[in-house]
C-alpha cells in the first residue's frame, strides 16, 4: 500500500512533486476538524506548518509532519528522506488534479490533435484527461528526482 499525503495550503511545489513522483497527494486550503477524522481514518499523512493543527490531528492518531520554519525544497527533501520516497513510475499521478495517469495506446495518441508527434510515451489523466508526455521539461524533472531520491527515474 502507497503512502499517501495531505499537504496544507502553504505547500503547492511539495503537492506537485509528491503527484509527479506517484503519491497520492491532496492539497487543501483548509482543513477541519472534520478532515482531520478522516485523515486518520484513511491513513493519510499530514503535512502542515500550522502548529496548532499538527496538536489537534495527532491528537487524533493523524501522523503529521510538522514544517514550520521550512523551505519547500526543504520540506520535500524531508519527506523522501523520513518515508524513504521513491519515484513510482508505474503509479503516476496529474500534477492538477492528483488522477491517476494511464498510458495512452499510440493509435489513440494519433487521434489527438493536442498529442505531440514524435513521442513515444503518452499519458492520459484518468480524471481531468490532461495529457503527459516526456518533453524538454522531462530533464529537468529527472534531475530533480535523482537529486531527491539518489536515483534515476
Ligand atoms: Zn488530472
């Protein structure tokens, strides 16, 4: 079972790269009482600079991983070292909406207009249909990732 995050407001660039590396990530501008019941019920790690938040969810059996002071870079650097992240390349997720990415077959991909040509890897969100591929950008994810992890995606 992957592991699975809710990270506060504060933390859009640590949501991003937690769904680009596989993890099941949320990303909320607020979070109550009521999600915090939920968190601990499903699991989720809480990830938050809000020290009175981090009281009240670990009170609640939440873990929480307490960022107050942090740089994001930090924070992210934090997470893969404590929960040992790596990148998931079978389980991707949208960078917008935190659906699952499925590969897309290329006879579909040259159906779609907004497909690049000359790709040979196509990813289509489950959810919002965003399309993913493996552009110029892709070096400098892959940078970041071995620079984290230790290890080439
Ligand atoms: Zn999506």
């Amino acid at each position: 079972m992957s592991l699975k995050f809710l990270v506060d407001s504060m933390h859009g660039y640590v949501a991003k790269w937690l769904r680009i590396m596989g993890y099941d990530t949320l990303y909320l501008n607020t979070v109550d009482d009521e999600n915090i019941v939920q968190l601990a019920l499903n699991g989720r790690i809480l990830v938050t600079s809000d020290d009175e938040l981090a009281k009240i969810a670990e009170r609640k059996g939440v873990e929480v991983v307490l960022t107050k002071g942090l740089t994001e870079e930090e924070v992210l650097r934090l997470l893969v070292e404590r929960f040992k992240l790596v990148f998931q390349k079978d389980s991707l997720r949208c960078t917008v909406c935190n659906g699952e990415l499925e590969p897309l077959p290329p006879e579909e991909a040259e159906k779609n207009p907004e497909a690049p040509k000359n790709v040979d890897l196509l990813w289509r969100c489950k959810v919002c249909g965003k399309l993913y591929w493996r552009g110029s950008h892709w070096r400098n994810i892959s940078r970041q990732i071995l620079n984290l992890t230790g290890s080439k995606p």
